[in-house]
C-alpha cells in the first residue's frame, strides 16, 4: 500500500480529511483541530488493496466462511497473518484469537409442524411453509397439541403502555405474531416510532419475550416490508447448522423452540379459524389490544444434530502513546452463511456482508500503522464470529472486553459496505444517536457529502449489527456507510443499486466479488470513518449519546464505574 506525506495538514483530523475523494469546497467550514502538538502526515486507503482483500475473503476457497468450517481456518488464518504483517499486537491474552463457545445445531429438514385445525391435521414443510430450530441445545424436541395464541406484536413495553400478553396466560403454548412493532404496517406515528423499527420489532426480542412469558414455542408470521427481506432470506438463514452461545455464557432466556411461517399460510390459517389477517393487523396495532386464543395446536417432534464447538474473535491492538489503556474500536464481522448441498451455486461467499467490512478494517489499520504522529489511544481492531447467528460472537465480546468497556471510547461497525460509486451523501444507521455523528459530519462537509438517515428506518438495521451489543452496554457506537445520492445517477440510481443488491444478493448465492465494481465510494467512506478515529485517538474527548437515547444512562453508569 503506497503511503504520502501531506506536509499541509494542519490537524490529526484535517489530515484525515483531504484524504477525501472529493476536494473540500471552497466554502466549505474548517475542520475543528484535534489538539496535536505536531502535524501530522496522512496515509492513504488504497481501491486495489481493498479489493484485493474483499476478493479473497469471498472466494470460493473460503467456501462462505461458516463458523466451524473450513472457511473459518482460512479466515482466521489470513486475518492472523494479516495482523501479524502490520505489526499489530495480540489483543487477547497474548493471542490474535478469543475463543466463543457455541453450541452447533442443525435441525433436521424432514421435519413437519403439525397444525390441527377444526379436527383436521395441517402438515407445514420444513423450507417451503416454515422454519423452526431450537436454542436449547436438545437432540430432541417435542411438543404436543399446544394451544396456539395470536399475540398481535408479541410486545411487552411498559414504559411505551403496551403489553401484548396482558390478561392471558401463554404458559405451555405457542404463541403467533407479527414482525417489526405497532404502528408499522397501519403506518401510524402515534404508536412506537412510526415506521422506524424499536428494539422492539426484532425477532431477537420476540423470542426472548415469548420465553419470558413461559411459552413452549413461538411462530412469527413474515412478511416482506416489515421484515425488510423476503421469504428466501428466512429459509436461507434458517437452514443448515445454526449457532448459539452455551445456556451459561447467556442470561437470555431461551424457547423450546421459535420458528417463522410464511405469510401466506398464515393468511390461510387464520381464515380457517375464523379471522381475516388484514384485520388482525388492523386489531394489533390498537392501544388496549387484547391476544387471541385460536382454536388450533401445535405439534412438533423436531430432531437435530447438535454438537460443541467454538469459534473465533479476533482482536488486534495498535497500543497508544499516551493514553494506552484508553481504546477506539473499529469492528465488523468475518462470519458469513458457509454453504448448502444441493445443486447448483451452493456458496454464500458474502462478498459485501461482510468480506468488505473485514476488508475496511485491515486499510483502517495500515493507515493507522502508518499515521504520523502515531495515535495516543489505542485502537483495537475487531473481527467477530457468529453475527448471522445473533450477534453472538460481538455479545460475547463484550461480556469478556480486552479493553474494559467503560475505557472503551467509541465503536465504529463496518458491515456490508456498498460499492456503487461515490455519493454526495453518506447514510448513519440509526441517524440522531450520538456525539460521532458531529465528529463524522467534520469529515464529510470536507469531502463535500451530508449526513443522512437510512432510507428505510422500518428496517431496524442499527439492532442488526454487532455495535448493538456494545451500544446495549452504553458505549457509543457508529454505523455509517455509502449514500443513495451517486455522483452519477443520483438517488435513482443509488436507490436501484440498493434493491438489487437487497432482492438479488443479500444471503445469497449472488453475493460475490465483481472486479466491475466502482470502489471510489467505499474509500471515500473509509477514509471517513478513519477520520472519526483519528481524531479521537489524538484526544481526549470522550463523547456521548445524544440526550434522551435509551443508550445514555448505560454510558453514564459505565463512567460513573470508571470514575470511581
């Protein structure tokens, strides 16, 4: 990677800043400065690097980087030699590696969930009508003639005064719900955050809800627009070995079993049973709803091959000059789906989510490597396991830190970046959160871009990814990546951009390396993002969430913690 000296530079951040693809406008504010003593010489994200990264971490030969498969060997070792060619230091304990525990488990496909309706047995397909799995780390579930419970949004916010399970007791059931939260699908801004997805709306929650209230199965009812990908993203994702943390190492609590229905059988359903779904809609988005026991149960007997594994995080350390127990984190994840049997392209190389994450990451780094004058807080350098099975490899980060949290001074996630070409505007997931987003804009107004938020909030990408797990814990966290408004083409263009990669690609086979890519935009993005760390490392600010973000009275008691 070539490496120029910019004698000009007036600041860490400025420096940063004329990196930028697009030159500053004349017009355009002056950067603040980041309070170094001597001016820094910038270093450049190279495009061939990058891609040549992304390449090898998608290729075939990585065989879709599936935890506990050969393509975890491959990954761990290029991100190990990696690490070790920009003369990072072991994050942990001495070792680039930080073993999670995880307990594999991989349903059988031949299984059918019997429904019995009026008398008569009603046999979904594994694939086709459903998908269900356990947590629980059993060879063996069964469940029998389990009363089925309609519980609108499955949603128990007490301090929003709204509880879909108030008044019926859902113990040894199942329990059917919608996905994403109140208001969404009647597109009501009175209720929740409109069509902004809470935490509320993740399946993640629902789950863990249902097993709150004591029920032995719980079945969400998908629909595309409010699960923002459609039904082959969920068969996909659901099929072949699926990941947890051990019982011990997660105090969420877990169902028997949890599963999804396409929307279509649940149109028919709930027909046979007397209820006309748009209504249910209509009916779950009402303050006061009240959940619907249906004359239905549930069977199941569901096998699954289980086993005891482990998988890898990664953790490289730059250490500071001044402020070495004090750290930035630049993070993503190196897991993707791995592959199927079956014919045809049976790989999910994950080429954009996330060979490219991983791939900032490592330019980040060698920029970091090689800043004048080298940062005075540490950065640590982050690649997690296990994000397609629930953030868990980031969950279990966090529970087990190699800088404590409450020094951690921010996280910057870098997750399925777009190669579509330069924007005018750069999108923040989760737009309105914290105290980056002003250290972000200084480097955009640089580059001559606007901060926007993401174009479908509805979509809940900010609980998605593994910053989340970090943001829970009150440390501020940065999701940013490409824009919508391309230089050529505009927000047609970025838009279209978007939903082929959505509808075509996302946790498909199709998600591979394209040598046809215009990486002008994800450097320019990149080096953005390097900017915010930049300047955070050569200071000593410590920002926050903004005020009235639920994330803010977890930092407050972090730093209250380190305070003490």
């Amino acid at each position: 990677m070539s490496r120029t000296p910019l004698s000009t530079a007036t600041s860490l951040l400025a420096a940063a800043l004329v990196l930028a693809a697009c030159d500053r406008p004349a017009d355009a504010p002056a950067p603040s400065g980041s309070g170094s003593e001597s001016q820094a010489n910038v270093v450049d994200i190279d495009a061939a690097d990058f891609a040549a990264h992304v390449r090898a971490l998608s290729s075939d030969e990585f065989a879709g980087r599936a935890p506990g498969s050969i393509g975890e060997e491959k990954t761990v070792a290029y991100l190990t030699a990696e690490f070790e060619r920009l003369g990072l230091q072991p994050g942990n304990k001495g070792s680039y590696l930080q073993t999670v525990p995880m307990v594999e488990t991989t349903a059988d496909a031949s299984t059918v969930l019997t429904l019995q309706v009026d008398g008569e047995p009603r046999e979904l397909q594994f694939g086709s009508d459903m998908v269900i799995n356990t947590r629980t780390g059993q060879a063996q579930v069964e469940i029998d003639d389990s009363q089925l419970v309609f519980v609108g949004y499955g949603v128990n916010a007490p301090e929003l005064g709204w509880n879909d399970y108030a008044g019926v007791d859902v113990e040894g059931k199942t329990v059917v719900m919608f996905v994403n939260d109140p208001g969404f699908h009647t597109e009501d801004a009175e209720l929740f955050e409109g069509q902004r997805m809470t935490y509320y709306g993740r399946w993640t929650y629902k789950y863990e809800e249902a097993a709150r209230q004591g029920a032995a199965a719980a079945i969400i009812i998908h629909d595309t627009e409010g699960a923002s990908y459609g039904w082959d993203v969920v068969k996909n994702s659901w099929s072949g070995p699926q990941f947890d943390l051990p019982a011990g190492d997660d105090p969420n609590p877990r169902l028997p079993a949890q599963g999804w229905i396409t929307g279509d059988v649940a149109r028919s359903l709930m027909s046979d049973l007397g209820h006309d779904l748009d209504e249910l809609y209509t009916a779950a988005n009402q303050r006061g709803f009240e959940a619907i026991p249906l004359d239905a149960t549930l069977s199941l007997d569901l096998a699954s091959t289980t086993s005891q594994k482990t998988s890898p995080n990664l953790v490289a350390i730059l250490p500071g000059t001044k402020r070495a127990d004090e750290a930035i984190v630049y993070m993503g994840h190196w897991d993707h789906i791995g592959q199927h049997e079956g014919e045809g392209d049976t790989i999910y190389n994950g080429a954009i989510d996330n060979a490219t994450g991983i791939a900032g990451i490592l330019e980040i780094a060698e920029a970091f490597v090689n800043q004048e004058p080298a940062p005075e807080r540490s950065v640590v350098f982050l690649a997690v396991t296990l994000e397609e099975s629930g953030l868990l490899g980031s969950q279990y980060y966090v529970a087990n830190p190699s800088v404590p949290l409450e020094q951690t001074v921010a996280v910057i996630n870098l997750d399925a970046l777009p190669v579509i070409g330069p924007a005018r505007d750069m999108t923040v997931v989760g737009f309105g959160s914290s105290q980056l987003e002003d250290i972000l804009k200084q480097t955009t107004d640089a580059q001559g871009r606007v901060l926007k938020a993401e174009a479908t909030p509805e979509s809940g990408f900010y609980f998605r990814s593994d910053h989340f797990n970090f943001a829970k814990a009150g440390v501020p966290a940065l999701y940013a990546k490409g824009g919508d408004d391309l230089i050529e083409g505009g927000m047609d263009a970025g838009q279209r951009a978007q939903s082929d990669y959505r509808d075509n690609r996302y946790h498909q086979p199709a998600d591979e390396f394209d040598p046809d890519w215009n990486f002008e935009g994800v450097i320019q993005d990149l080096e953005a993002l390097y900017g915010v760390g930049r300047e955070l490392a050569g200071n000593e600010q410590w920002p926050t969430w903004y005020e009235g973000n639920p994330f803010l009275a977890a930092q407050q008691q972090l730093r209250g913690s380190a305070a003490e």
